[in-house]
C-alpha cells in the first residue's frame, strides 16, 4: 500500500490523515506498519487522500 507516500506527498502528519479518515491513531499506524487493512478503512483512506483505491493499494512506485 502507498498511504505513507502518499501522506508525506501530501503534506500530512499521522494524525491529521487519521482525523480525516476518521480512524484511530493507532489504528493508522497499525496499516502503516503492517501494509495492509480492511477494505473499509483502505476506502476511507483514500477518500482522505482524494486518490482512487486502486492508487492507494498498487505496488510501491519503481523509479
């Protein structure tokens, strides 16, 4: 998943991308330890992040 590339390109901190996928803190940075969550926090996150799903959970970006 890119949500913590996503969340720095974006200027985000942790917990104000939690705050805004109305997620726990802690749960937040269970999936950015882990990679990985339920559809149902993955789609909030990338409402959040203003990107599709498919954005949010494709492979890291190869340089």
């Amino acid at each position: 998943m890119n949500v913590q590339e996503i969340r720095k390109e974006k200027g985000l901190t942790v917990q104000q991308l939690a705050d805004a996928a109305g997620l726990p803190k802690r749960t937040l940075e269970d999936i950015l330890r882990r990679g990985d969550c339920l559809v149902s926090n993955a789609v909030k996150l990338a409402d959040a992040l203003d990107v599709t799903l498919d954005e949010l959970c494709r492979d890291k970006k190869i340089s």
